[in-house]
C-alpha cells in the first residue's frame, strides 16, 4: 500500500505530560519523589510510574489500588494546581509554535513544519520544548514527532516516561506495524476482542487485511478508519483553535460490589447533565445526541446513546433524554453492578451570540422556563460559586469530583 504523504518530513509533535496529577504532587511534595503515589482515594484519578509499576491504573478502585501497591501514598486532588500547571505548559506550547491543537488539560498536537530555518530540526525544538516544561514548570513531558498526528501520538505513548522518539517517514511501518492492535485510535477492549477473534493481534496484520473484511468484522466506520490507520493514512493537519465536537463529564461510583440504587444513580445522572449543559451554555453551544456511558464491576463497559429531533442545550430535556436511557440500560446495571457513569453530548454547534436571553437578578424563578430558567442558574453559580444553587435531592451528596478539562476556544463571531 502506499503512502499518503501530508508533508515531507517529521515535524508534528505531540506532547503528553506524564503521570500529570501525580507528578504535580511530587512536584510539590519532596516527600513523594520516587515514592509511589496514588491521586484520589475511593477511586484512583492518577497514578506515578512508581505505582503504575504495581498494576495501578487510573479508575482503578482504591481498595483494588492498595491491595496491589500497599506501601503507595495517597493523596487528595488539588485541581486547582493542576489547571494552574497546565496555563504554563500551554504558554510554552505556543511559544514554540503559533500551531498548536490542544487535545487535554495535559497533551497537545505542535506543528513545527516551518520553524527549521529560525529554529532548528523538529527533533531539536522537540528537545528544546521538554527542556522547557522541565525547567520553568518542574514537570517530565514526553514528545513524539512524526509525519501525521496519528503517528505523533503513538511515538510519544512508546516514548514514555519522560522521553522524545522521532520516527522517521522511512520508518514508519517498521515503526508502527508489529504494535498491538490496541494503540490504534478507535480500539477499545470490545473492538480488540472482535480483531483477536479474527486472528489480528498486530496493526501491521491489521494492515494486511482487506478493508472490506475490517467493516464485516468491526462495522463499516471503524473498519475504514482503523484500515486507514494502520496503512499510514492520516492526513488531519494540526487544527488551531477547533472547537470540541463533544462535552462531557463522568462521576466514578466507588468499589465494585456495592449494588446502587435507581435513586442514587438518577442523582448522579442529574450531577452530570447540570454540569455539562452549563458548559454547553457557556460555550454558546447546542447539541443533538446524548450518549450514556457505564462501566461495571467486572470493568467492562456499555453506551447507550439517543439523538433528538433539533439541537439544544437545555438541561430539562437532557437530563429527560438521560433519565430514558438509564431506564433502559438499568438491568445491566442490577445484573452487572456500575462503578461508573458518564455522559457525552455531541453533535455540537455554534448556537450564535445572544440565543439565551441574558437574565438581571434577583430572578422570580416562577416567572422564568426552559432556557431562561438554565441561563439565570448559570449567572448565580458563576457569581456565588458552582455549590450556590443545587437539587434538593442532591443536597448532602457526595456527586463525585468534577474534573478539570482544557477551556474550549471562544466562539468567533461574524
């Protein structure tokens, strides 16, 4: 198969903080340097090289956690000093380059194709940038280069801890094709589990293959994208200010075996779409489909999704469409327990400045419906604090931990 070349060389990066929230404890922390250390208590949200070296792994249970790294310090988020730590990476980010695609609070796409002549070689701006965060941010960053993101990605990944790989466009079969089929984009346990079944275990016989059996064995768009991967077709540039395609927000349930109650999950439910419809809100967005995401005991995991007939960010009809699907895929949950629930609203798009009427308080809530009533609740929590106006159902409630993502790009306006 050939190549579809996007460009000649080597020069898309992509920089991944290692172990982030762990290594900003020990950072901060001298206590906890070549320590094992676990973020988060009932449920990990991070773990360092030290404790990943005894099996733990993030969203993994703390009982698990500790049964397998006993001697490993725990200790509490502090998200406020990561997001902190994630502005000063970003700022080095786009002083190495005015290309930039942040992917995460902690991981960027770079584009440094036309930076040779004032700068040097992508491998050396490469080092320069790793240098950079270790000095000015104290943190260990891993950088991949490659030819196409995809390939970027992957090298950071193989690069780590804390290291740099180029992989040179003469090498990249070499490079990529005996890997497991589980680093391609796209290939979670179940997809891995179909390609096994078929006899694929590396992307390079994934390669082989005929795309047409791909779509027989994982569906048609995840056949085609995952032939095209694995044949060295990704022609995505680096995207400067791309608005996210999706919002949104999980809520870990705590230790296997512990059988919820319909009540507590449809709390939890409501946690998550007041979080995510706020954002939505905020970003001026709207959107059409609702996916529903479960993890059980066993640590598989589920969706369920519902698109509605029109786009719209209103949190009553979300948490409705949530509420439906979570009756649907309720035997599951009482058969296979949850550990965890998420949502994802995407389909999104730009919903125009001044679509919610901006709302003066104080505000007679009687008066006030639908989009108004949302706009008017977001204006009180951004004043007094996201804890100042909640459900009644949801007061005394632990409703899990909101974690911090990378700030969607402004809306550009005509």
């Amino acid at each position: 198969m050939g190549r579809i070349a996007s460009r000649p060389e080597a020069s898309i990066l992509h920089a991944d903080l290692d172990s982030f929230f762990a290594s900003v404890e020990q950072r901060d922390d001298p206590r906890l340097r070549g320590r094992p250390v676990i973020v988060g208590g009932g449920v990990v949200l991070a773990a360092s090289y030290e404790a990943k070296a005894y099996g733990v792994r993030s969203a993994m249970g703390g009982r698990q956690a500790s049964r397998l790294c006993p001697d490993a310090l725990v200790v509490p988020p502090r998200f406020s000093a990561y997001v902190e730590a994630s502005r000063r990476v970003f700022e080095i980010f786009e002083d190495t380059t005015p290309l930039v695609e942040g992917i995460s609070i902690d991981e960027a796409f770079l584009d440094v194709g036309g930076l040779r002549r004032l700068v040097g070689s992508p491998e050396t701006i490469g080092a320069a940038l790793r240098e950079r965060v270790r000095e000015e941010v104290g943190l260990p960053i891993s950088v991949g280069i490659a030819r196409t993101k995809y390939l970027a990605k992957v090298a950071s990944a193989v690069s780590k801890p804390d290291g740099l790989l180029l992989v040179p466009p003469d090498g990249e079969r070499e490079f990529l094709h005996p890997l497991p089929v589980e680093r391609l984009w796209g290939v979670g346990a179940i997809t891995a589990a179909k390609l096994h079944a078929d006899g694929i275990r590396t992307i390079g016989q994934l390669a082989e293959r005929e795309e047409l059996e791909l779509t027989v064995a994982v569906g048609k768009a995840a056949g085609r994208h995952l032939w095209a991967l694995a044949n060295l077709r990704d022609p995505r540039p680096v995207e400067v200010g791309r608005r996210r395609r999706s919002i949104g927000s999980q809520s870990a349930l705590g230790r296997a075996g512990r059988r919820r109650t319909r009540e507590e999950l449809d709390v939890r439910l409501a946690a998550l779409v007041d979080r995510v419809a706020r954002r939505l809100r905020g970003g001026e967005r709207i959107g059409r489909t609702f996916t529903l995401r479960l993890r059980f005991d066993d640590y598989t995991r589920a969706t369920r999704s519902a698109t509605l007939p029109r786009s719209t960010a209103a949190t009553a009809t979300w948490l409705e469409t949530g509420r439906r699907l979570l009756d649907v895929a309720w035997p599951l949950i009482e058969e296979r327990g949850c550990t965890l629930l998420g949502i994802t609203i995407s389909g999104l798009e730009a919903a125009g400045p001044g679509v919610w009427e901006q709302l003066e308080l104080p505000l007679f809530v009687e008066e006030s419906r639908g989009d108004r009533l949302d706009v008017a609740l977001d204006q009180v929590r951004d004043r007094f604090g996201s804890a100042a106006v909640t459900r009644a159902a949801q007061v005394g409630r632990h409703l899990g931990l909101e974690m911090p993502t990378l700030p969607d790009p402004a809306p550009r306006h005509a």
